[in-house]
C-alpha cells in the first residue's frame, strides 16, 4: 500500500485544498461568531458555490465542500463581501485561534483577540498547522483543543502563556502578553522548531527554558455539552458536518441573533427560542455521536479506499470510550490515539486498539461486516 499523502497545511479560504468531491474551502471567522446575517449568507453561498455542505472543524472553523475550481473566485468574493476573510493571504492562514464559548465583547478574551491580529503579521514565519489558544473565559475549556501557544489563567487569575506540550507557563501582564508570545515564538524558530512542525513535538527533543515554566494554570473546567448555556443554546454537529440549508433554516426559525463555533463540534446559538426543532443536531448531552471521530472518508478523499461516517455511527454505541474511524493513515479527524482507531486499507479496515492510526494494528483487512461485531473483536477472541 501507498503512504498516504500528508499535506502538511490545512486549507483556507484564499489557499483551498483539493478532495475528491472539488475544493475544500476553510473560513475563519474572527472571534468564531457569525451574525445572523452572515450565517444565512454563509450558508447561501455554500449552497451556491459548493455541493451544500459545511464541516465543523476542530478549531472551530468552518469548511465549504464541493466547491469547482470554476466557482472559486465567486466564492471568495462573496466571503470577503460579508468581511469573513483577510485581504492578506498570509495573515488569514495564520489566523488559527481558539476561542471560548462564554467570551464578551470587550473582556480579556476579547481584548487579547485583538492584540493577536495586529501581532501575528509581526511574528517569525511558523509551521502552517500552528495555531494559538485563548483560554480565558470564565472557565478553562480549550485544554483539548489543537493549538501551540496557550494564553490561559493562573488558579488566582493572573494571565500566563504556556508553550503547549509543557506543564506549566510564565504570568504576564496584559499589556506585555503581545512581546511575550513574540519572544516565544522567536525562541522556538531559532531552536529548530520548524523542523518538528507543533511545539509539543519540539519539546520532546529540545528543553524549555526555566523562564517559560514555574506557573501552573488553574484547573480546566467541565467541557461544554448540548443544551442550555446562560440563555444560549448549544447543539452538537455530529462528526462536523451538516448541510448548509438545514443550519439556515434552523438560524431563521431560532430567531438567533448569532452563531458562535466551538472546539468540540458545538454550535451555540445566541438568544432566540430555546425550544425550536433541531433535526440533525444533537440536543442533549452524553450521545456517543460527539465523541465518535471520522473523516468524510471514500468518495470525498482521494486518500480513503472505505466510507466512514455511516459505519461510526453505527459503532459508536458499541464503544467504551473514544471511536476514530479513518479512511486513511493519516488520521485527519483525529490526529492521535483512541481507544478504539480503524484505519481504512485497500477497502477493508485494520483495527488499532487504544492507539493512533499509524501505530501497530491489533488485525488487518476487516470488513464492514466483521466490525458489527466489534466488541468480540476487541476482547481477543478468534
């Protein structure tokens, strides 16, 4: 078998990425909130440009799929039209922040958000997947979430910076929060990092100065579930994707007056009718659908040779924890270890136990129909 074809980039609105249903185009939006009318016209030119559907991504980002090559200037027009997107292509692709679900207009999140965009065209060129968290609402949620320099809150709510992969951070003030991040990220380009592509992969083989460590932050908080949030409204989007009209209708029908994107395949809506029908989005808490992982899979990869969603679905149920099904090796939808990890393989599966999907599989060449039976498989027997 071929090695899977690694990227190593994630596509963005003015650099799109090539799948096997047209391109890929990943929006931004600033402070993961969309109003109303940028959601409905979202949706509209999703509907009008690619096949209609829109993936959740893990940053909180969100991806318009099935989009001709012809339809792509239109498209990025239209997204610029609605104030979506960077006019420098650079910035926009360095713009990977996550940000907290309960983040208010002019608090400390807030205010570091602003200080980060007019940062990030001054710092040192860094590996293209690195991105920065903001975790400073009212609780600690972003500790899972995909990022490399961490803004987080001491236990007596002092700022600090942390370089992701390390235990502990330096405090700083906010008014110093910009110089620091920009120390740490010429620190890490001078020592290599570049070469390792994240900073928790570069910490494994190079020592973090003691002057970037000694604080610990404060405990991380309970991880946002569907339902209700201070008036607002949180639905989860299994596996990501959803179709582009069935989010406008329920935008219009909720009379929200925002979308706000959240790591963890949430939606919040903000304001509007709590009780209004979801179809398609999950409501309440603990279904398995949120923490089952699956990449769009065959026909949408050319790198897949198996369908993925429909079958973790049908397994997630089955699973005592964390379900990946990839089409591939390369483990797009969950680039680490789950209990449970199937790798798609020349149209069969191989079964990875507590592991990623490049590590050792526990049996090769599964079929779909074998994996009914998953639990047998996983206790050993023949």
């Amino acid at each position: 078998m071929s090695a899977p074809l690694v990227k190593g980039w994630c596509p963005g609105a003015h650099r799109p990425m090539l799948s096997g249903d047209g391109l890929v185009v990943r929006v931004r939006p600033f402070r993961a909130e969309l109003s109303a009318a940028q959601a409905l016209a979202l949706c509209d030119l999703a509907r009008t440009h690619g096949n209609g559907t829109l993936e959740l991504t893990s940053r909180a980002n969100l991806q318009i799929r099935g989009v001709p090559e012809a339809a792509f200037p239109a498209l990025l027009e239209g997204l610029d039209a609605l104030g979506l997107i960077d006019a420098d292509p650079a910035v926009e692709a360095r713009r990977n922040i996550l940000m907290p679900a309960g983040w208010r207009a002019g608090d400390l999140t807030d205010r570091l958000h602003a200080a980060l965009l007019q940062t990030l065209p001054a710092l040192p060129p860094l590996p293209a997947k690195m991105g920065f968290a903001l975790d400073t609402g009212p609780q600690g949620q972003l500790a899972p979430g995909s990022a490399d320099f961490r803004f987080e809150l001491d236990p007596a709510g002092a700022l600090l910076l942390r370089a992701d992969g390390a235990a502990t951070g330096r405090t700083v003030p906010e008014a110093g929060a910009m110089a620091a991040l920009a120390e740490l990220a010429r620190w890490f380009v001078a020592t290599g990092g570049p070469e390792a592509g994240r900073m928790a992969r570069h910490l494994r083989q190079v020592s973090l100065p003691q002057t970037w460590r000694g604080t610990a932050p404060r405990a991380a908080g309970a991880c946002p579930e569907p339902g209700d949030m201070e008036g607002d409204r949180l639905l989860g989007v299994p596996f990501g994707s959803m179709e582009a009209s069935v989010l406008a209708e329920l935008v219009e029908a909720s009379g929200a007056r925002a979308v706000r994107l959240m790591a963890g395949r949430l939606l919040c809506l903000r304001g509007g009718h709590a009780d209004t029908a979801a179809p398609g989005f999950v409501t309440a808490p603990g279904s398995t659908l949120l923490i089952a992982h699956a990449c769009p899979g065959a026909p949408f990869c050319p790198q897949a040779t198996v369908p993925t969603r429909a079958l973790a679905a049908r397994l997630a149920p089955k699973v005592h924890g964390t379900l990946h099904v990839s089409g591939c090796a390369k483990g797009c939808a969950l680039p680490r270890g789950a209990d449970v990890t199937l790798v798609g393989r020349q149209g069969g599966f191989d079964l990875v136990e507590h592991g990623a999907p490049w590590d050792t599989p526990a049996r090769t060449g599964l079929s779909p129909a074998q994996l009914d039976d998953l639990p047998t498989l996983l206790s050993g027997q023949p």
